[in-house]
C-alpha cells in the first residue's frame, strides 16, 4: 500500500498572523518501505506525520493511501506516540486489546492477536501487570504491540524512544528493526537522532529549516541488522550530519543573529581556552 503527499502545504493562524509550515512537500512512501524523517526542530515532522495520520487537514495539497485520499484517522494508519499514553487502570493485556474493542474485533480474536504481539515484543509475563508495575521501555514496548495488534497497514511513529535512556533505546531500536522485517509493514518513522534514523531506515528525508528549500533524500542500502559503532553505520551518519549541520544553523541564526556561527563560538571553539585540561 502507497502513501503519496502531492503538494502538501500547512499554514496556522494565530493572533491575525498565519504560518506556513509546510509548502509543496512531495514524498512517496512505498508499501513495506521504512522511512525515517529527519530534521530541524520546528520544520514540520510532527506536522507533517499528522496530516499522514489525519489528525490534521492540509490547506493545500494532499495525501493518498492505496489512492483515496486522507482527511481523516483509520484503521490503515497506526500511531505510536512519544508519550505510551497507555491507560493506567487496565492491566497490560486490556491496554494491548483496546483498539482491536473500539474495532469490534471479536473476543477471541483479540486475545489471540494481542498474546502474539505480546510474545513479539518479550512481555508475556507482564500481560497481568498493570503500567505502574513496568519500566519505561516496557511501557512503550507495549504500546508498540498495541499499535502492531490493529493489523494497519502503515505503522507512524513520532520519536518514540526520545524519553528513554540510552541502553533501552538502543535495545527497542534492534526491536523495531526485527518487527519490521517480520512484518513488512510501511513504517513512517520521526526522529531527531541521525544515528537512529541511519540503524531503521531504508531511506531518510531530511526536512528544511525553510519552507523555501527543498527536502534532501539520502538511500541506506546497508545489511541489516544495523549495529551502532559500525563502520559504515559511522560513515552515513557523518555524511548526512554535515547536511544536518547547515540546517541547524540556519535555525540558529534566524534565532540568535546573522553573524552567529558554531564553529566560532567562544566557548566550544577556542584555541585558548582551557577546557578539558587534566582531565
């Protein structure tokens, strides 16, 4: 199943003002592909994974799924949010079921979907527990299985593993790298760590800081699984973060002044100073 956006613009208005946010985005996803989308704080991931979603509306443009057109949320479409937000007075098993009862799936069915899910994700012993018995990685795990149990065919995912500690996201990275060879499922997937996207993705668009450039595309043809600290893991990561790198700093200087740069910052980038000594 495709996702195509043709034209997507997004503009706000707030206090007689309006911002545009996106403008003309053309990206096409393919079925079973993973995508990760980087970029800037402020260009429109989130924005634009909404409107994938149909929690949002375009102003112009639009996005297609198998060719009908999104305007609004669906079963194709699951979403794995930065915050579990799972349900603190039901035990795991209900959390995981919940979507598949809104959806009217039979009892049976449920259970049967969300033990494998659950199994998937190495929570079975926990299906009893209620949240506050778990980690904070279990919690997002089980958000994962809940999301995987709609059976959609494109998975969203808006940084999930943001709040996390390192050692876990590492762990749900290899996961997520698992689920979706085992499942081929079309996953849309944001971050803000180029090193996350380098592990996940098929390809990575990197998003503008400005609605008047365009968005770059950078293929990850590497053999999976993707291991942190491998060579040629270090290497794509270092070839998009110079590219990163510039959008940053436009962000910077429309923040801070014109003649801002990084590499003459006074403090990080002084032959003189003294930090690190002894250490």
């Amino acid at each position: 199943m495709s996702l195509i956006m043709e034209g997507v613009c997004k503009k706000y208005r707030s206090a007689n003002k309006e911002f545009e946010i996106l403008r003309n985005v053309e990206l096409t996803v393919n079925d079973g592909e993973f995508v990760c989308i980087l970029g800037p704080s402020g260009c429109g991931k989130s924005t634009l994974l909404n409107i994938i979603a149909g929690f949002e509306k375009v102003t112009d443009g639009k996005v297609l799924l198998d060719g009908k057109e999104v305007n609004s949320p669906g079963p194709d479409r699951a979403v794995v949010f930065q915050e579990h937000a799972l349900f603190p007075w039901l035990k795991v098993i209900d959390n995981v079921e919940f979507g598949m009862k809104i959806e009217g799936v039979s009892k049976s069915e449920r259970r049967e979907r969300a033990l494998k899910y659950l199994d998937m994700m190495h929570l079975t012993n926990f299906k009893d527990c209620f949240v506050h018995e778990l980690s904070g990685g279990m919690k997002q795990r089980v958000a994962i299985a809940r999301a995987l149990c709609l059976d959609s065919n494109i998975l969203l995912m808006d940084e999930p593993f943001c709040s996390l500690d390192s050692q876990t996201r590492e762990l749900l990275q290899l996961e997520v790298q698992r689920i979706w060879w085992n499942t081929k499922k079309t996953i849309v997937f944001i971050t803000h760590s180029i090193e996350e996207a380098v592990l996940l993705a098929d390809r990575i668009i990197l998003m503008p800081s400005s609605i008047d450039s365009q968005m770059k595309e950078f293929k990850i043809q590497l053999a999976r699984p993707r291991q942190i600290g491998n060579v040629d893991v270090t290497y794509m990561v270092s070839k998009i973060m110079k590219e990163l790198k510039k959008e940053v700093e436009k962000v910077a200087k429309s923040e801070y002044d014109e003649g801002w740069n990084l590499e003459k910052d006074s403090i990080l980038y002084n032959d003189n100073n003294d930090m690190g000594i002894g250490l």
